[in-house]
C-alpha cells in the first residue's frame, strides 16, 4: 500500500480545531504553541515551532504536524 492510501481528510462539524488536537493528545500553550507530552512541537520542515492556529494536517502514525501544505509533499512521494 503506497502512502497516499492511508490519508483520510475530514470536515468536522461542531468541532473547533483546538478541540480536536487536545482529543489527540496534544496540549496548547497560554500563548497558543502546540505541545506533546509537555515539550513544544516544531513543524515538519523543522523551521519553528507549531502553533495550534496553524495547523493545517496531522500525519498519521507520527503525528507529526503541517503548518504549510507544502511541507506535506515529501510525505506523498513515491521515494
């Protein structure tokens, strides 16, 4: 099975994002950066860390966390 078949996007009604990443696990800091287990999280590209406004896609398995679309792209190829 290729990586792109594991992928399910959803729309969730009556759910606000931040919601959704504490059900995950995930904590948000008073000034909005998203933790796991305590520590903050960078983003994919490891440019900074994440803020729970900015994510846009959760990897499953990893749970690593997209700010920017394109930092998706490597997880679709076929390498």
């Amino acid at each position: 099975m290729s990586k792109r078949e594991d992928i399910l996007l959803i729309e969730v009604k009556g759910l606000d994002k931040e919601e959704i990443l504490i059900s995950m696990g995930y904590e948000i800091s008073k000034d909005g950066l998203l933790l796991r287990d305590g520590m903050r999280v960078k983003t994919r590209d490891n440019s900074g860390y994440a803020k729970a406004k900015d994510v846009k896609a959760i990897l499953p398995g990893s749970l690593e966390v997209i700010t920017d679309l394109s930092e998706a792209e490597s997880y679709f190829s076929e390498n």
